[in-house]
C-alpha cells in the first residue's frame, strides 16, 4: 500500500483504525449479534461523502480519499470482504426481514459505497441478494425501503 490518503483508506486497507479504534480485521471477525448490535462501524466500511445522521461524528469520505481507495488493491480487496461480510450476515439472519429496520438504512449506505468505490456490477450483485431474500421471505420489506436499493445502483 502506498502511503493513505485518509484514514478511511488506511482502515479499508487494512493498516488503520476505526473511531472505535478497531482495524478492519476486527469488525470481519464480529458475529452476527455484534453485526447487529454495533452501530459505529458501517460508516468506516462503506464510507460515503455525506455525513452520517446515525453517528455524528462518523467519517465522511472525500473525493481524494475515494480515488485513493480505487487506486489501492489492498483498500479494495478490504472493501470487498467487508461486503462478503455483510451478505454473509443478510443471508443467514432473518430479524431485517421486516417492514422497517435499521439495517434497510445500512443496505442503502452499502450500494451506495459500493458502486462508488467498487463499480456498479458489484453493487447489483449485493442488491440482486439482498432484494432476492426479501422476495423469499415473502417481501416484508417497505416500498421505500426498495425503492432507496434501486435508486442506489
């Protein structure tokens, strides 16, 4: 990795810390109840260029930053497992499965990082599961909620 450009880079890419002060090693190795109960963790993951409203205070990813993250493998590799991460957790938990929940927002924080910092086939393959799991469970989730998913591609 060449020096970071910031310290979402530098978390993505495995070499630094989050606001908690956990590395991106840390928050792969979370379980499912940790996924679900920790709140201050998505924004470092899946960065975006707005301020979070959920955790003041979170990271907010500039257009250096961004192009550093896509310029580094190692920043996109740790992206990647992060997503691998969190498909992992939609796939084998069912407590999102509802008309509103907090991690519809998370889903939506996801695809946005995602098709900006890995390209949008990636991020239509994490929708094409996560609405595919919604569909077999009977489409719990709110129209909004869809329609944010969508728009995020």
């Amino acid at each position: 990795m060449t020096a970071a450009a910031g310290p979402i880079h530098a978390f993505l890419a495995g070499q630094g810390r989050d606001g908690s002060g956990r590395r991106l090693a840390d928050v792969l190795a979370f379980d499912d109840a940790r996924i679900e109960g920790v709140h201050d963790f998505i924004q470092w993951c899946f960065p975006l260029a707005e301020a979070s409203r959920a955790v003041p205070g979170a990271p907010v990813l500039t257009e250096a930053e961004a192009a550093a993250i896509r310029a580094d493998a190692a920043a996109r590799r740790g992206l990647g497992e992060v997503l691998a991460r969190m498909a992992r957790f939609y796939a084998d938990t069912d407590f999102w499965l509802r008309p509103y929940d907090h991690n519809h927002l998370r889903i939506t924080r996801i695809l946005t990082a995602v098709r900006d910092l890995l390209g949008g086939e990636t991020a239509a393959a994490f929708h094409a599961q996560v609405t595919e799991r919604n569909r077999a469970a009977g489409a719990p989730i709110n129209g909004d909620s869809l329609a944010f998913w969508d728009e995020s591609l």
